[in-house]
C-alpha cells in the first residue's frame, strides 16, 4: 500500500504543501476549520500520524468503557517546567492531546509542582486524587518524585522523565521522540563531508532524552572510528557555563567545527555567546538543534534540527492513557515516535 504523504493531502485537498504541514504539526497560523478540514482528510486518507484517530475510534465505537468514563474524567497533568508559555515542543503536543481526550470524554487539567513540593515530596493543593482517572508527566525529571507518583495507584504515563543511566527505570508507560536515528544520521553525513571535530552541548544527565541524543552522538562517533575530544564536549544547559568555556576554547584555538546541541534553545544560546567571542554560524562555527521549535525557523541563519512531530506523540499518549486505564495490569510499554532531520543554514548544507 501506497504510504500518503503531506503532499497527497495537499493534492486531495487542491491546497499548499505549507499549508497542510502547519495543520499537521499543530504549528498556528490557519483558522480552525481550515485545519479541522485538513485533519479530517488526513484520517480519511490514512496519514502515518493519524493511525491512532482511526484506532481509538474504532475501539471507542465497540467499547463505551474507553471514550465514556465512569466517574473519573480528569486527566492531571503533572510538570515541574513552564513549557506551556513557550514554543517548546510539549506546548503544541498538548494541544492535540487535549483535544483528543475531550473527544472521549476526558478533561486535561494542569498541576504545576512547584520546587518546594519536588522537594518535599508533596503533591500539588490543586490536585485531587479521587477525580483523576491517570496522571500524564511532562517535564518530570526527579526520579524519587516520579517513583512518588508511581505509588499513588493510578495509571501514570512520562513523556520523556529521567535519565537511565544506571538501568534503572520507573514502573510506569514513557514516551519519547526518537532521540537516536537522526543523531546518528547526521554524525555520519557530516563526517561523509570532512568534518571531523564534532561536540555536543548539553547536560545528559538532564533528561532521559537527552542522554540518549548524547550516547547517539558518542556511538556514531564511535563506529565510525572517529575521536572525541572531551574538549568538544560542554555538558551543560547554562549560557554562563558555557560561555566560559567556549571563550577558553576560542583563545586555545580548540572550538569543534560543529556543535549538536541537545535542544533549539540550548544551540541559540552558543550561537548568542559565540557571537560575543566574535565568532559567526556557520562560517566560523557551526550548529545543530533538536525540536524544530518555531524559533528555529526564524533565526538567521536558519537552524539545522530535528523535527519532533508533536501531533504524533498526542495521539501515541492518547493510546497509552486509554488502553492502560481500561487495562491497568497490562506490561510496562516504552514508546518512541519518528523524527525528521531537517538541515538548515546553520551547518552549511
């Protein structure tokens, strides 16, 4: 079978490629009945990202227990991060997961768990256990808290969580993006033009997401037999901390050629800071992110990224919220969704 593309559904449609992209990705600018008109096309054609529409509705039609609750109706969202007031890519994924939970009958509701309760262990005054039916965590990183939350007897799913490090993994669904197929291409396409000192930027200790962006990048430069000088490396999310480092490499004559960064955020904070040292992306240095979040579309020059496809990880937690709710003994399920590397003029293409 034919597998249907953004341009099919703008061919169906008689619109833009663009304009069905930004409806796809959930990325604003078109009205909603444009982007209504354009989704339903997509689950009618049978869109990769939409196969779960089709499935919960189908099952939702055969099972009443899974789109009209008893009782519980809430979803909480649990996030210790204010990713909601920004571009970030978790802001445009809930956005298609509350919609998808309001068609079977649920509400999401935000718990913001303030520094104060990840210390202490303390749940949020705003949440009550007995009207939630799950608890969602994005941007949920302390891993005793986590466990926490785990013990509270509700279907609980992460959406990324902690590094793994050491092995150890909480006893509850994840989802991810796919954090190491694009890393890995784009080690190798960059070492297939010449480029040999390649560094990575960001802590990986951070987040389990980004150790697996920070082991991808180690592995490929591993298999491809090429050398990483700790020097290269700067593993930390903080501008001043990094600052301080890439100006004792700017006067050691030792910055990498390119630096992949664990996020869009991370890699606007070099290019700022390498900017105050006098060095300019991409002709003196250059940068790749992870997100594809708006900003990076709108910089000069355009970064080179990985496209997180938010509508997808939506659906994907949809499914997992849905099918452990109905069946809570089900085995432990760890997911990662596809990404898309998309090369911009930050590294030259």
């Amino acid at each position: 079978m034919k597998r249907v593309t953004i341009q099919d559904i703008a061919d169906a449609l008689g619109i833009s490629r663009n304009t069905v992209s930004k409806a796809i990705n959930n990325s604003g600018g078109l009205a909603d009945a444009t982007r209504d008109k354009i989704l339903k096309k997509a689950v009618e054609m049978g869109y990769k990202q939409f196969s779960y529409v089709s499935i919960l509705a189908e099952a939702a039609a055969n099972d009443p227990t899974l789109s009209v609750p008893a009782g519980r109706t809430e979803v909480a969202l649990f996030t210790a991060s204010f990713f909601t007031q920004s571009n970030h890519f978790a802001s445009l994924m809930v956005d298609g997961l509350e919609q998808e939970l309001q068609r079977l009958g649920y509400t999401l509701k935000l718990h913001f768990v303030s520094p104060a309760d990840l210390s202490a262990r303390m749940l949020p005054a705003t949440f009550i256990k007995e009207e939630a039916a799950a608890v969602l965590c994005i941007e949920m990183f302390n891993y005793a808290y986590d466990e926490m939350l785990c013990g509270l007897g509700l279907p609980v799913l992460f959406v990324d969580g902690p590094n793994k490090r050491d092995g150890t993994s909480l006893p509850a669904d994840q989802l991810y993006m796919d954090n190491t197929t694009n890393i890995t291409r784009l080690v190798n396409d960059l070492l297939a033009r010449g480029v040999r000192r390649i560094g990575f930027v960001g802590d990986p200790m951070h987040c389990q997401s980004f150790f697996e962006r920070y082991t991808a990048y180690r592995t490929a430069m591993l298999l491809a037999g090429a050398p990483v000088d700790e020097d290269w490396c700067l593993p930390s999310n903080h501008a001043h901390i990094n600052a301080g480092r890439l100006a004792t490499l700017v006067r050691q004559d030792k910055l990498a050629e390119v630096y992949l960064c664990a996020n869009d955020f991370i890699a606007l904070d070099i290019q700022r800071t390498l900017g105050t040292l006098g060095k300019e992306v991409p002709r003196d240095v250059m940068l790749a992110g992870f997100d594809d979040a708006p900003v990076s579309r709108m910089v000069t020059p355009g970064l080179t990224t990985i496209h997180i496809h938010s509508q997808a990880m939506a659906f994907s937690a949809v499914q997992l919220l849905m099918t452990r709710i109905k069946e809570p003994d089900l085995d432990y399920r760890t997911i990662h969704t596809e990404t898309e590397l998309i090369y911009r003029d930050s590294t030259n293409p």
